[in-house]
C-alpha cells in the first residue's frame, strides 16, 4: 500500500535589490567604502552626504555618570595614534631614511634586502658570498661583489651610527670615525690591532708595545664607554605595521533603546 506523506515547505522569495543589499551588508567596510568611492567617480550624478553623528560621541558628552566623557575619550586621536601602524621599528626606522635619496631602483632593493637581513642588535653577521646567494633566490637577480659593497656603505652611512656592522669591533670602530675625537687615531689603533687584550683588560701590554702612558690609555677607555655596542638597542621588535581591527557596526544603549549605527572611519 503506498503511503501518503505530506510536507510542508517555507520559501521566501528575494527580490533583486534585496539580494543586492545583503551582498552590501557582507563586505567590511573598507571596502565597501572603496566601492562608493568608485561609483561616486565613475557617475557624477551621484553626490556624497555627511551626515552628523548622534552615536557614541553624542552619547559619551551627555553621560550623566561622568564615565567617558567627550574630552577624556577622543575617537579622532586614537584613530590618528594607532591606526598608523608606527611599530617604531630598526627596520622601519632604517627604510625611512631611505626616502628621498637618489639611489637607483636596483642598488636600493639592494640596500632594503640587507635591512631585511640585520639582527635585532643590528649587525649584519653573513658573509658577503652568503648575501649574494640569497638574494639571487629571492628575487632571482644576480648581483656582484661590487654591487653589494655600495649598497653595504649605504647601510652603514644611515642612523644609528655602526648599523650593519660584521661584529661589534667594526661597531665601535665605525662610531669613532663618524664621531671623530681628539683621540682617533689611537682609538682605531687600539681596536684595530688590540681589541683582545683591550676586551681582557691586558692593559700593559697596549701600553707597552704602543709605549703611552697610563692616562692616555685611560681617556682611549673613557671614549669607549661612551659608544654605543647595541645599534639595535630602543626599538620594538615589529617589522610590520600593527594591525588595528575595527567593527563595521556599533550597538549603543541610547535612552533604553539600542541604537545600531555604521560606524565611519577617517580615510578621506
């Protein structure tokens, strides 16, 4: 015997604007605000509205409690503060400088590959033939021994002073050149050809076969402790902007009724 079986269905049909604004409703709002600006430029018909806010700025200047009053909390400034991704970083401090000199494009991808390659000290410990090799990998260029040095000196030219350094002997030697004391010529001496007995405070022996005296080995003492060995040193450890995440909707409480409202961002 055949069974009879009845179902029940619910359908609800969309009509093509209503399909079109649930579409709009899923796009985060960078981008959906990309997309009114390239319609606004490509039909001039159309004109863009400002309208006031009555959301939560509103809201926080009439707080009767006094918590998050208008002056206590400013969108604008949290907005221009952390919305620019300033990590203050070596590299991104380094890649700055770079702006604005006439270096041409293959030397400066150079120079930015070897910021990339520093350790957070700030040296750059790998061997030239090293370099070469791995930057042919990633970006399948060959570059030369001399190429290399230039865009090396370049480096080495920026803030802060013995950036890019091999070793911490180079570091401090590099600091005294650029520097230029009094004492220059003894200082370079002294790191150049003591550097370990200087480092193991074998102090008589620089004495001796350099044939100074005890005060000028001193002040050659004083002037080291005023270098900086850390290049590296003060800067935060992000390589990348900080990435801030906003919501595309605010719910606010406004006179016991909640309140949904598109919130806007600064980028005009």
């Amino acid at each position: 015997m055949q069974k009879i079986r009845q179902a029940f269905n619910q359908k609800f049909n969309l009509s093509p604007q209503q399909i079109q604004f649930l579409g709009l409703l899923q796009i985060p709002i960078v981008d959906l605000e990309k997309r009114i600006e390239a319609e606004i430029e490509e039909n001039p018909a159309l004109e863009e509205e400002e309208e006031e806010e009555e959301g939560v700025d509103a809201i926080l200047e009439n707080d009767e409690h006094g918590f998050l009053k208008k002056d206590q909390y400013k969108k604008t400034d949290f907005l221009a503060n952390n919305l620019t991704g300033n990590s203050n970083s070596l590299s991104d401090f380094l890649h700055k400088q770079l702006l604005g000199n006439e270096i041409n494009t293959e030397l400066l991808s150079i120079v930015e590959y070897l910021i990339d390659s520093l350790d957070e000290s700030g040296f750059l410990r790998r061997d030239l033939d090293s370099i070469i090799n791995d930057y042919f990998i990633s970006n399948e260029v060959e570059i030369t021994h001399k190429q290399l040095s230039g865009a090396l000196k370049i480096l080495k030219s920026l803030d802060p002073i013995g950036i890019g350094s091999k070793d911490l002997r180079e570091c401090l030697i590099t600091q005294v050149e650029r520097k230029n004391p009094n004492n220059k010529g003894l200082l370079v001496t002294v790191l150049n050809n003591y550097y370990s007995a200087f480092s193991n405070k074998n102090f008589e022996k620089i004495m001796k076969e350099l044939k100074i005296t005890q005060d000028q080995l001193s002040s050659v003492y004083k002037e080291i402790e005023k270098l900086n060995p850390i290049p590296g040193l003060g800067f935060s450890k992000n390589e990348g902007p900080i990435e801030y995440i906003l919501p595309d909707f605010s719910l606010t409480n406004k006179s016991g009724k909640l309140v949904v409202s598109l919130n806007k961002s600064n980028t005009k």
